[in-house]
C-alpha cells in the first residue's frame, strides 16, 4: 500500500497519511509496542521510494520496487527490535541475532509484497483500460448531446 501510495498519489501527504492511518488502524486495534515507530518510518521510507522510483511504471521495476520495500522494511524493522525490543544484546552480535532470527519471516514479507503490488498495481492498470479517466494527465473530451430529446 504504501510503495502504491507514492506511486499514485499525488498530494505528498495523502501518500503518508493512507498507508500511515491503516497502519495506525491497525494498531488501535491490535495494540501499541515497542519499537512500532521504526515500523512506521519502514512505511514512510516505502512511500519515498514508491514516489523515487515508479516514476515510469513497468513490471520489472514494481517488482524490483517492491523487493526493495521488503528488504527496507526487513532492515528497518528489525533495528528497531534490536535498540528497543530488549531481546537482543545492544551488541553487533545481538544485532546479528535479531536479523538471523528474522529471516524466516522475510519469505512471507516478500511473497505478500510481491502478491499486494500485482493485485494493487495491476489491478489499477486493468481499471485505467478499462476507465480511460483514471489515466494521470489525460484530459477527457466533454460529451456532447447528440439527441434532439437531450437537452
């Protein structure tokens, strides 16, 4: 959401505040903890990089795009566990731990990345063939009355 976020949206601060909120959301719901700030800038980042790099849009480069998120997520995500969590020594081997236990984790993190920008990204391209006024920048003729009872 967040990489489609800054891809799409045009006012820089509704392209935070979207993936932000449902994040936030989330956590009304699902409760407050420690380290969830680095979560959020993980989200941030992901947004600048939906905004940097997806410019011009193609599959290679969401996809490439989106791995990049995974990968920032992951890093981003787990230093904050290391510094705040408590459950790794404030060391460079505890921080090796916490990025060594993470791991099994991150095929998921790619697989609902990659699954999320083809559903979201491609689901927007098929709605732009299908609704030519979704299309950034186009300008739609205006219709014109063609029957003498339309008035």
């Amino acid at each position: 959401m967040a990489l489609f976020a800054g891809a799409y949206i045009g006012r820089r601060a509704l392209a935070f505040a979207a993936p932000l909120a449902a994040l936030l959301l989330s956590d009304l719901l699902l409760g407050f903890y420690p380290g969830m700030l680095f979560q959020y800038a993980a989200v941030a980042v992901i947004v600048l990089l939906g905004m940097a790099a997806l410019s011009r849009k193609g599959a290679f480069r969401i996809g490439g795009a989106a791995l990049a998120g995974s990968l920032l997520f992951f890093a981003i995500s787990n230093f904050g566990t290391w510094l705040v969590g408590g459950m790794y020594a404030h060391t460079a081997a505890g921080l090796a731990a916490c990025y060594a236990a993470a791991i099994p984790f991150f095929q998921n993190t790619v697989a609902g990345d990659l699954f999320y920008a083809a559903l979201l990204f491609g689901g927007f391209a098929l709605a732009e063939h299908l609704l030519p006024r979704l299309r950034a920048g186009e300008a739609q003729p205006a219709q014109v009355a063609t029957s003498p009872l339309s008035l």
